[in-house]
C-alpha cells in the first residue's frame, strides 16, 4: 500500500500523509479500523460459488480528540480492490476538499450515500475463470472454493438464499446510516434494529427452526438455538454478538411499548452493533455449512 502511495507521490500532500489508515483482520476491534479515517475490517462473502475475502470499509472515524467519534461500514470490496479503494477515496478528497477541510470533515459534508457510491464499482468480484486472483488473499496461495462454505439440498445450488437475506440486512442498516445523518432517529433506529431481527431469522430459517410468533418469538428462538447453544459464538468476543442482538430487542419493544425514545448516541452505538451482528451471522452460516459439508 504505501509503494501504492508513494508511486502517486500522495506523502508530499499533508492532507493525505495525515490520514489514519486503520486494518483489523476481523470485525473485532483491535485494529483500531473504527476510530481511523479510512478504516477496514476482514470479513468472507460467497460470490459466483466461491468464498471471496472482503474488507468492510469504514468511514466516518475520529482519531483526535480521544476518538472522538466512532466510523461506521458503508459496504464491503473485496480484499484485492482495497488499494484501489483507498486510491479513489483519496483522490476524490483532494480534488473535492474545500481549503482547509479535514477527510473526517470532507466525509461528514458529502454524506455516506454519496461515499458509497463513489466506490460502489468496486465491489463487485470478476468471475473466476476472468480473474482468480480475486479468489485468493494477499499473501496466501490457497484458493477458496465452495468447500468452505458448503451446498444446499439443491445439488445445484450455488448462492443459498440465506445469503440473499443477509445481504438484504445489510442494505437495511446502510438505509439506518442514512435515516440517521437525516436525523430521522426513529427510523434508523427501527432499521437498525429490524437488521438485526432479519439476519437472526434468516439463521432460523436456514436451519429450518421455527421463527415464533413475531419479533419476541425470533428473538426467543434464537436465544435457544443459537446463543444458549453457543452456536452463535466468537473465538474471540465469545457471546457477545448475540447479546447485542437480544439487548436491542429488549430496549426496542420497551419504547414500543411506551418507554423513551432512542437518542442520535444510542442510535449510532446501535446500527454499529447492528453491523457487528450482520457480519458474526455470515461467519456463524459460514462455520455451520462448512460442518454440513464435511
């Protein structure tokens, strides 16, 4: 990446040589991606039959003034397009930045729907027989294949529709990012929420586990299969994913219930949370099927 850099000479410019580029190999936070101006965190999509390695890229963090606000995903790019990724963002920052603007200011005023499209091109993934070096990750040999990720009872299944859903609650919380730089509170934190309920149905579904009557059936059910049976479970963060999840469905049916309102703070935290969710149920689907196919 800095070879990358430097072969634009990007380092003579202060406003890029300033610039805090944050990598955490997963969406646990020890790479400090969350808090970084430009951000990434490790995650796996199957795409044309194939497990390919993304990074999440994350916007909208503060490095001074003691972290002083939290970024959030607006898509993921596969893990080869990230140099790319950081070149387009980079130089559209210094050929749109008004004189003085910092890139957490610069992001704030074009907005996260705007930033996404500006590398939503980026995204997509070559078919493999175009381009396999898309379906191997830097600095490793291996090739990842539909073993890893298994079949569905369809002998010729090649995208689960567990896959379709999930990919669906993504666009709902991107949808809740943009509610909240609306200040539509209520409304992105109901999407926030509604994210985190969809990717623990699709689970259920995929499992053929019953969904219960409504969201405290979802929740409940998901509770017994997937969180008391540690199913649902990081190396790392142990249960932690799972009880975001359960937590947010006990604050969101209180304030439906009568309770306070959510707050722009709360709602952040939540649609963080929400993507924090999102990415622990691909790789709960990812570990399970690839148990099924062994």
């Amino acid at each position: 990446m800095r070879s990358r850099l430097g072969a634009k000479q990007w380092e003579l410019d202060e406003a890029i040589r300033g610039l805090h580029i944050k990598v955490s190999g997963c969406f646990n936070s020890c790479g400090q991606h969350h808090v970084a101006d430009l951000g990434f965190y490790g995650v796996s999509r199957n795409k044309n039959g194939y497990t390919v390695p993304h990074f999440q890229v994350v916007l909208g963090g503060q490095w001074e003034r003691n972290a002083g606000s939290y970024g959030l995903a607006i898509g993921a790019v596969p893990s080869k397009r990230v140099p790319d990724t950081v070149e387009r963002i980079a130089e559209r920052y210094l050929s749109e930045r008004t004189p003085g603007e910092s890139f957490h200011a610069y992001i704030g005023r074009i907005g996260k729907a705007k930033a996404k499209l500006m590398i939503e091109d980026l995204m997509t993934v070559p078919p493999h027989d175009v381009d396999p070096s898309f379906y191997v990750d830097w600095a490793d040999a291996r090739e990842y294949t539909t073993g890893d990720i298994g079949v569905g009872e369809c002998a010729g299944e090649v995208v689960s529709p567990i896959e379709f859903q999930l990919t669906a609650c993504e666009r709902e919380v991107f949808e809740a990012q943009l509610a909240l730089e609306a200040n539509e509170i209520a409304r992105a934190s109901t999407l926030a929420y509604e994210a985190m309920m969809h990717a623990a149905a699709a689970l259920l579904s995929w499992r053929v586990l019953p969904l219960g009557d409504g969201p405290d059936g979802i929740a409940a059910n998901f509770k017994t299969h997937f969180i008391d049976t540690e199913l649902f479970w990081d190396p790392f963060a142990g249960g932690k994913f799972g009880h975001y999840y359960l937590a947010a469905h006990e604050r969101h049916m209180a304030w439906k219930a009568g309770g306070a309102g959510p707050d722009p703070d709360a709602t952040r935290r939540l649609i963080e949370e929400s993507q924090l969710v999102i990415e622990a149920a691909h790789s709960c689907y990812a570990k399970l099927a690839s148990q099924k196919a062994a």
